[in-house]
C-alpha cells in the first residue's frame, strides 16, 4: 500500500482518492496523536480550506472525525494555508489541519496537518496518524453527551494574520504598483487587505473563486494572463500565488518571469548585505537551476541543498539555525516571520527590497545568471512510481544522459510528492540538446514504467 501522507499531506482525487471516510478516519486519528492525554481541558485543532468545490465538503468530514473523539474545532473557513500555520499557535490550539491541494486542478484535494508550533508533521508523526487509520480508531470508545466536540467559525481571526505579514516590512509601499494573481484560492481573501495596508496600487486578477476555476490557467503555474496585464497596464511588477497561497512567483516590468530561485538569491543578498542572513547561507533543494551557484559563489552565499519539498527544506532550516530557504516552485520560508512557505509574505517582502534599494525588480534579478532548464512530466499509475527507484532500465538510461552531458549539464528524474507523477528535469548550455534528452528519458520511463502498469 502507498503512503498516505506525500511530501505535502495526503493528496488525491476528492471524493474518490481522498473520499469523506477517509477524511473522518484522518481527522480522528490526527486530533488523538497531535492533542495527546489533555486531562484538564479539552483538545482544540484549527481547521482552515481552500476554495475548492470539495473542500467544505471535506472539512465537514473532517471536523465531525475530530469532534467524534472528543475534541473541539476552531475553523476559520477560507484561508492561506500559511494564516493555518500562523494561526495554531497565535491562538494556542493543540494542532493545525489545513484542506487543499495547493497548485493542483479543482479535482485534487488535500489535508495537511500542523502542529501546535505551526509547522508541518515529521515524517513519524504522519507514520503514527496513519497506522491509527489504518487500524480504524473509534468504535465503542468514542464519547457521548457532553463528551462529544464542538465546532466554532471564526473567520474574523485572518485579521491576525493579515496583520502578522504587514507588520514584516517596515517600508511603506505608497506609489507601488502591483498586479496580483490569486488564482481563484485562498489569497482571494486576504491579499487586497494586506498589500493595500503598505500603500500599494493594487491590481486583482483571477481573485473571483467559484469552486472549480481554482488555478484554472492562472496563478504560479500559469502566469501568461498575469505577464500581459502587467505589460499592458503599466505595473511595477506581478505577483503569482497558488491555490493556498504559500507560493510566490514574480512577473517583471517587461513581463519576464522571475522563479523562486531568483527571488531567493534576491533576498538572500540582501539579507546578507544587512547581516540577516545566518551563517551567510541559503537552503535550496536538488531542482535549484545551476544559475544560483554561480551567484552564490560570486556573492559569498554558501548554499545548502535538500531534496524536494519544501518541509525537507524547512528541517534542514531548523537544524543548522539557517533563516532563508526555498524552492524554485516560490515555496520561500522566511524564518523570522513563518514556520512554512508563504506566498503573500514573499510578496511583501520582495517588495520591501525593492523599495528599500531603490531598484526595478529586473534589476534585482540581474543578480542570478539562468541557465536553460526544461522540466516534463508523465502521468503514471501509483504501481509505477513504487516501482520507479528500482527499474535497472530507468537507472541506466539516467547515467548515460549523465556522461552525454558531462560537466556541462545535469539530469533529474524523480516521483512527484504530491501528483502521481514522473518528473524529468534537464539542465545545460544547449537547449536544444537537453529538449532531445528529456524526450529520449522520458520514452525510456514510458517503455519501462506505463507498460507494465
């Protein structure tokens, strides 16, 4: 059996893969391991969605599993799944749950489960709820009477947050003009009051959600509608979320795309002229373009790398007592003031710099060189993913592109975390060479993988 929990919550189609009962079971099992014996009070989780059709659906299932063991629900309703994580431990509940499926199509949905410090459950934890579903927790031990869970809607407590990410810069923004992508989520409900509270002119686009136009053509993943408004209508710059909000990309000026690795190297220059930046280091991860290096090698920024997501970023953060880390997705933890990814923080932060050194985003971004990089994925059953890190074939074919690119390329194919996924990244000088050798890699996973099934 697969793992329930990915690298961000477990994930899958509403209602099919990630049905009601599966949401009752995770939300008992989660308000039993997370809340622990709470002898002189009763438990309390914070509870927050995304603006998916499938999500209040879900968190109805999902509040009536914790309720079922007796804990209480505070929902907040829609939100960023950053206000989630800011917010368990700004109020004191014993444990934060967030539903969504990020920047995935309104058909996905997901659950994700913070801590009563508002970060994301280690790998163990998630070990302990899952076996708790898989054994079917509940029965002839659930509470009665006054024992039974209560739910209490407090939408008004985004207020805190708005003002938590406000409070992060001391520039004011007056003058700025700023288009932003909300991407039919959960930005559509906090970005107008954060980014007009520093002053900004502010643009909304795709910010009216209907249940199922979430990231549908907009947002972090698709940026081309958000890249013409700046142009045509003149704006300092663009920014793009994701369906929960803990993404950022950035859209210059000339309409130009600026990832999430160059919005870390912006920062964390800045942060290191300004001796905020820990150890003069950066926390990157394995799909980091080779671009940023080479910046950081000319800068004086030592670089550490993890794997994918942005939660291996964050442990490798909490280890050392780094302050900045990320991942080219716009996933970026700013240490000082988050204990996740936040997409409207980066936001507000980047924007400070900008008006802080005086300098066109363009400008900024000046700073890191980009090196071509093309990324292609393949849908792939949940058999062939297990099978994928075992397939001689796949392993060999990798080593050759290997030595065909040699010092003047890399290659990475690895399974999705959070989509069922094979995912192929090239990077190199010639782009015309690594298109070729990402078509070849992935022929090879199809013949291997999606034959077999």
């Amino acid at each position: 059996m697969a793992r329930l929990f990915g690298t961000d919550g477990a994930r899958g189609i509403a209602n099919a893969d990630l049905n009601c009962e599966l949401a009752l079971h995770i939300g008992r099992a989660a308000a039993l391991v997370l809340t622990g014996a709470c002898p002189a009070r009763r438990p309390r989780l914070l509870v927050g969605y995304d603006t998916r059709i499938s999500s209040q659906m879900l968190e109805a299932a999902l509040c009536a599993g914790i309720c079922s063991v007796g804990a209480d629900v505070t929902s907040v309703g829609v939100a960023p799944t950053p206000a989630v994580a800011y917010l368990v431990k700004e109020t004191g509940a014993d444990a934060g749950v967030m539903i969504s499926a990020s920047h995935n199509p309104c058909e996905y949905n997901g659950i994700k489960l913070f801590s009563s410090t508002g970060f994301k459950l280690s790998d163990e934890l998630e070990d302990e709820i899952e076996a708790q579903v898989t054994a079917g927790v509940g029965g002839e031990h659930l509470p009665v009477g006054a024992g039974v869970g209560r739910v209490e809607r407090t939408p008004e407590l985004l207020e805190r947050y708005i003002r938590h990410v406000v409070s992060s810069v001391d520039e004011r923004l007056d003058g700025v003009k700023v288009a932003l992508d909300c991407a039919n989520g959960s930005a559509s409900v906090t970005a107008r009051a954060i980014f007009t509270a520093l002053g900004a002119e502010v643009a909304l686009l795709h910010c009216t959600p209907d249940g199922v136009n979430i990231n549908d053509r907009c947002g972090s993943t698709n940026t081309a509608s958000l890249a013409r408004y700046v142009v045509e209508h003149g704006m300092d710059l663009g920014l793009a979320f994701d369906g929960d909000a803990d993404r950022c990309l950035a859209i210059d000026a000339a309409g130009e795309l600026v990832d999430g690795d160059r919005l870390i190297a912006i920062h964390a220059l800045d942060r290191s002229r300004r001796g905020l930046l820990p150890q003069d280091t950066a926390v990157v991860t394995v799909m980091t373009n080779m671009g940023f290096w080479k910046f950081a090698e000319q800068n004086g920024i030592r670089v550490k790398k993890t794997a994918v997501g942005d939660r291996y970023v964050l442990e490798e953060m909490l280890r050392c007592g780094y302050a900045l880390g990320g991942e080219q997705s716009g996933h970026i933890i700013f240490r000082d003031y988050a204990t996740t990814g936040d997409g409207q923080l980066t936001g507000v932060q980047l924007l400070g710099v900008m008006r802080r050194q005086g300098k066109t985003l363009r400008r900024l971004a000046s700073v890191m060189p980009v090196y071509p990089q093309v990324l292609k994925n393949m849908v792939v059953t949940p058999n062939a993913k297990e099978r994928f890190a075992d397939d001689v074939g796949i392993q060999e074919k990798i080593h050759e592109i290997e030595e065909r690119l040699g010092d003047e390329g890399r290659i990475l194919v690895r399974v999705s975390g959070t989509e069922p996924k094979i995912r192929v990244m090239l990077e190199g000088r010639d782009e015309k060479q690594i298109e070729a050798l990402a078509d070849e890699m992935l022929a090879t996973v199809k013949q291997r993988l999606l034959v077999c099934g």
